[in-house]
C-alpha cells in the first residue's frame, strides 16, 4: 500500500527547515525532519506516512 521502498533512502537536506519535499523513482514526496535541521545534513528515511516520509539523521555505523 504505502511505499516501503523508500525505508533506508538517505539525502542531503536543502536547507535548514523541517519540510520539503524530494524526488525519488520519479515521484515527488513531502517529508519531514525529526531532530534539528542543517543544510547539507545528511538523513535517512526512517517511516513512510499516507501524508510524508519522517527523516531522521543517518548515524554511521561500523561493522566488525
């Protein structure tokens, strides 16, 4: 139903407020940052709503 496809995308924010919107696949998508916004941040899709997608900041992870 709602596409999923889009868990895991990461972008760099535009600007430094909490909405936008983004393409992705061709399609144009509203989101939404959680946390505190900064131009060039980079964030990960972390759900996807009937409404925008939530973005949070991506943590870089090592693995061993």
């Amino acid at each position: 139903m709602l596409d999923d496809r889009l868990l895991g995308q990461r972008f760099s924010l535009p600007d430094d407020k909490p909405t936008g919107t983004i393409a992705f696949f061709g399609v144009l998508y509203h989101y939404q940052v959680t946390g505190e916004p900064s131009a060039g941040l980079l964030v990960e899709v972390t759900a996807v709503t009937p409404l925008y997608l939530v973005v949070t900041a991506h943590q870089a992870v090592l693995d061993y």
